[in-house]
C-alpha cells in the first residue's frame, strides 16, 4: 500500500503543472477541430456562444438545459429562474423548429440569426403559445470567419432578448469545405399556451374575416435583391420580427379569433391555401386590400413576382369572427410591427377548399399553392 | 347585391374544377421546390414524414405541436394524447437538441436517422431526464435519392418507436447541389425530470467511482471504417442505441448517483476531463478495467487512435457513490447494451482538474481533452 501510495504521490506531482484551464479561443475561422468536441470545441462555445447566450441553463453546458421550466403546483406556479415562467395548471406546451438555410446570411434589415429566432418564435406564437426556450443547433463550414458568426450570434442574442426568450441548450458541428454554404442553423422552441386558449382550423366559420398584420413581401424581395444577381436596387428591408406581442394583443381583443400562421415562405398565398385545405372551405381575398409596399409591389412587377408567395418573416396571417374585426384591426395596429394590418378577405362555404382572389380590375382568379421555387433559400 | 351574388355565382362555377387535393409525391429525387413552402413541399412532408412519424400532433401540420403535454393539475397528472405522459407536480423539463453531419448517412449497426434520435434521447437521459418528445428539421442537398430519406426516415421511426418517443414537428429545407453533403438532421428533444431527482457535478466527491456502460469506442471505428478510406477491415458495427432504460435502471439502484454523461464526441477522455474540470478533482482511469472489443482495440492500434477519444453513441459515463458501485453495476448488467458496464476508475481530491490513466504497465499519463480532430463528422 505505500508503494501504491508513493507511486499515487509522484502521479501528483508530475501532473501538477497540467492544471486544468478553459482553453481560450485563438482562432480567427472555424476549423474541424472546433466540431470535434474536444478542447476547440470548448474553446468556441465558451468564447462565442456562451458568452452572447449569458444565462443559467447554457452556462452548466450540460448535455441537456434542466428545469428550464417547473410544473404547477396545486393553487400556484412554482418559479424557475432566469427563464421567468412556469407551466401553471391548465396550461399546455408547443413545441415547433425550423432549420435556417437563407442566402445571403446578411441581408438589408437583419441575418440568419435573427431569421432563426423570430422564425422559431412566430411558429410558437401563431399556434397559441408564448414562447419562452429557444435551442439552437449550427452546421458551420470549414473556413467561416469567427468574426462573422460572432456577429450572427449577437444578432441571435439581440432577437432573444428582444422577444423574451432565452437560448438554453445548444449544438455546433463543423462540415469540410465545401459540404455547406457558410452556416445554417436550426432553432427549436418550447412555449406555453395559456389555460383555455384554443385555435384551430376547425374553428373557422364561413362569414369570418381574414386578416393580415402587415405589409407584405418585404422579407423575400430584400433577401432576393441582397443577392445582387438581378439588375434591380430598391429600398427594401427584411420584415424580421416576433410577433408574438401583436398575437397577444389580438387575442385579447377579439378572443374569438378561430386561427392564426405566419407566412413565411410560400407567402400568403400558400398559407390561405393550406387553410382552404385544413377547413374545406373558400377564402376568398381582396386584390385591393392587400397591404404591400410599392417599392416591393414595383420589384414584383418588375420580376415577375407574385407577392402573394412572397415570404414574410413578421407577419401572420389570423382569420377572426366578423363582429370582433374591428377590434381585432385596432389591436394589430396598435402594436410595432402592425401599423399597416388589415382585412385582406374572409371565408366563404364554397367553393370548397379553393382561394381566390379578386383582383382590383373586378375579375377574380384561382390563388394555387405556390408551384416550384421563384425564391430558394429564403429563410 | 344581385350583380356581385351572380358574379359570385359565376366565381364558382368555373374554379368548382379546382377543387383542392393534397397534391402527390411524384418525384424520385429532392429538388429545391421541395424546399419552397409551397405544393412539392407539401407532398414530400405528407409522403415521407407524416406517413412515418405517425402521431396526432404532426398530422395537424401547424407551426407548431400544441398541447405535447399538459401541466399537472392539483392532485394529479392531466392525461395528453398519443406522446402518453403529462408532467405533475415538482417535475421539471428538460430540453436539448444536437445537428447530425455523419459521414457515411448510412453504416454498420445504423444510420443517421438513428443517431439523430438515439443522440437526442441519450443528451436527455444523462440529465436525468425520461425523453418524451422530439422535433427533427432536415436540411436537404439537392438531387438526394426519395428513396434513401425513405429509409433513413424509417430509421427515425423505428429509433423513436422504440425508444418511446414521439417526434412531434419537423421541417425541411432544400439547398442547392454542393451546398450541404447529402442531409443533415437536427433533432431537439424535451423530457421530463421526476420530482425529486437531482445529478450534477457539484455532487460529486472524492472516493466516488467512475463507470461506464459498456463498450467503448464502437460507433466511432464503425463509421472510420465505413468510410473505406482505409485498408482495413473489422467486424465492428456503431452502438447506436437509446440509454434512457439503463439511466432509469441505474438510478433505480444507486439513487445517489452523482452525474452521467454520454460519450459522443471526443469519447470518455474528453467526458472525464469535462468532469475533471467541472468538480475540480481528478479523475483517475484504470486502463485495464476500460471495456473495448478487440477490434476496436485491434483498429485503434493500428491507426494510432487512443480509444479514449473514439465516440460513442450508445454508452454513457456515470459517477456513483462507492458504496452504491455494486448495485449500480448489477443493474446496468441487467439492461440491454449494459451487458459489458465496468467500473474503470475512481474520484480523487488532487490533482485538480485532471484526468490520469493508470496503465497496464503500472506507469501513469495525463488524458488531457480531445485536440484536434482525428474523426470529423463521426455524429
């Protein structure tokens, strides 16, 4: 035993001076090595990630965020920490992700980063929730510059703190050159929806109106023009935006509200068309009521465009009861972001399953689900 | 009225053709429209995912999964649909999530469908957590065989079905040809911790022991090999597996056990030294308790690689109190993929922060964290 012991003794001395440190992060782009899971992985994650994610549950960099939400106690909440919130009696939990692919990563009114929280926010917000835990996984290719993604990632940390959501739990991998276009990024969120809150496609009633909370278009004609292939400049920025605040706004005034969906990619045309799908019913739009800015109006003519399948990324589309659109208008335009919302339509018995579309010159046309891609990569 | 009913009238009649059906998956390989939000996007979701992933909550096709689990109500626990739990009282969630870039999609033993399940489910496992639900978003290259989603789609399924989980949302995007390797897949999970159950590293003590569920290095040198870069063959085939049946066992029977982790990337030397590091203590590793197959030792050996840092998709490394060591081993050699669970070292109070293995041979060295990459995209 005291050899054993005198053996452990020398073990301790000779490995004094390897006294464990975080390892610091001294590169300036991304190598395989930094999705290894070794000492560059740390490396990385504490010098980018950690740092711009600041909060209890990233900071254990455990393999999972734990207790980023407790269950109701009988008669109350029983709080969490930096999260804010708990799952209280009645309430249920949605969960919903996204994988973000959009080119250029930078474009005129924000970058992947916010795309990847406000998408996964508005996916959570239109279906009732209100979201609260956002992870966030990376593919990254070999040679990404660290700088750059240090600016992807503040822009990821601006858009949580803005919408109030944390980011608990995360992932990195590193591909060879070659095998992705830069990053891509995929976010999952966890939200709440209040006891008793209900929306669905079952719920819509022919007579209902439809609503849009904005101008419409803005998102894909920046990221299209940022691509700089086209001929064209105009004044256009990205929407990007949460909308959960004009979701809450909305309920509140007209609880009747039956369905909401965000309209991302495929535009306003394909989310009417899934809810003319969902319900069996008509929805019929008004050419001119439909809210897009001329500079966006200008660019789809100029190209060709249909703005109706033009991806939006702060903007939903919510079908209300007829008596509370009034209500529901003054809400929207109360709040950032839905200046410009308005009844765009409403719901008809028949035909069944079909949106059309009246145009401002009196006729009125078939709105198909968009067929093929006018605009990969857009989110 | 009468002139906008009659037109209304004519509307009908000519789009009564129209009438919507889902549309049909028709194509033999993934093209950019798939990604477009749009008709194709709709057909490859409703062919290949919805038809797999079966459950209640991804036939709704929302933005989102609501009411994945409802919160306990006073005195019991509210029932929910098909994912079959509900978290009660004192129970908090646990929520993770991790981007899969294997390279082979497909090898020995599994694929990446199963790692992008089993990797999840084990993330949340090894917090303490019982996984109960998962999201999946794919990234897609351009001109990727239906056929082979198929299968890999499959995969999922049967990893999910038969580690108990229901995948609940999805999503898919297309990138261009050249612009991703195949597919990715990022899955994020949620799980629910019982009351009560609490693992972490400042639990951990000196005189603890270190164990590890079974066979090291399997997954990593199955995947190397199926690269066929090398000459060499060996009959070695991944772990893929789920552990949450043998993190309930052994928690079952060694209550105070302290922390676990599972051993993916950077293998068990990288783990240790996360632990190392996160206790301050040292953790000291016996070479000769580590459980290796011979031919993961015999391929290791001849490509120079410390089976230390080969990865591992279907083991875990947990930290018991000594006098629970016996119990803890039985009942992971009680489990399925347990078979082989050895104690391989012990907690000591210095050197702090390091990891030491004692060799065969009586001498000892430093395991420092993974440097460098000698595997990429293993996971």
């Amino acid at each position: 035993m005291s050899t054993d012991a005198g053996r452990e003794d020398r073990v301790l001395d000779r490995i004094e001076a390897f006294r464990r440190r975080r390892p610091r992060l001294l590169d300036t782009v991304v190598t395989l090595s930094h999705g290894a899971g070794g000492k560059a992985s740390a490396a990385l994650v504490d010098a980018v990630f950690v740092d711009a994610f600041r909060n209890p549950e990233l900071e254990q960099l455990g393999d999972a965020a734990v207790g980023v939400l407790d269950a109701g106690a009988a008669g109350g909440a029983v709080g969490v920490g930096a999260a804010g919130g708990a799952v209280g009696v009645g309430e249920r939990l949605a969960f919903s992700t996204d994988s973000y692919v959009v080119k250029p990563l930078q474009f005129p009114g924000g970058s992947i980063g916010h795309l990847a929280v406000h998408g996964t926010v508005n996916d959570l917000a239109v279906s009732g929730a209100r979201p609260r835990w956002l992870s966030a996984a990376f593919v990254i290719e070999e040679g990404f510059e660290i700088a750059r993604l240090r600016e992807i990632v503040a822009d990821m940390a601006t858009a949580a703190s803005g919408a109030g959501v944390a980011i608990v739990t995360g992932d990195t991998k590193v591909v060879g050159k070659g095998s992705a276009d830069g990053l891509y990024i995929s976010t999952a969120g966890v939200g709440v929806v209040p006891a008793g809150r209900r929306l669905g496609a079952d719920l819509v009633r022919p007579g209902d109106r439809v609503v849009v909370s904005g101008p419409l278009g803005d998102h894909g004609m920046a990221v299209l023009l940022a691509r700089g292939e086209l001929a064209l400049e105009a004044d256009i920025a990205s929407d990007t935006a949460p909308v959960h605040r004009m979701v809450e706004a909305l309920l509140a005034a007209a609880p009747a509200t039956r369905w909401m969906r965000d309209a991302t990619r495929g535009g306003v045309g394909t989310v009417c068309n899934e809810l003319a799908q969902a319900t069996g019913f008509a929805v019929v739009l008004d050419e001119a009521a439909l809210p897009i800015r001329p500079a966006v109006l200008g660019a789809c003519d100029l190209l060709g465009i249909d703005p109706l399948y033009v991806a939006n990324e702060g903007k939903f589309v919510a079908v209300v009861a007829a008596d509370e659109t009034d209500a529901a208008l003054a809400a929207l335009r109360g709040q950032a972001g839905g200046e410009a919302a308005a009844v765009v339509g409403e719901i008809l018995a028949e035909p069944e399953g079909i949106v059309a579309l009246r145009t401002a010159f009196g006729g009125t046309r078939i709105v198909d689900m968009l067929v093929g891609d006018p605009l990969p990569r857009i989110c």
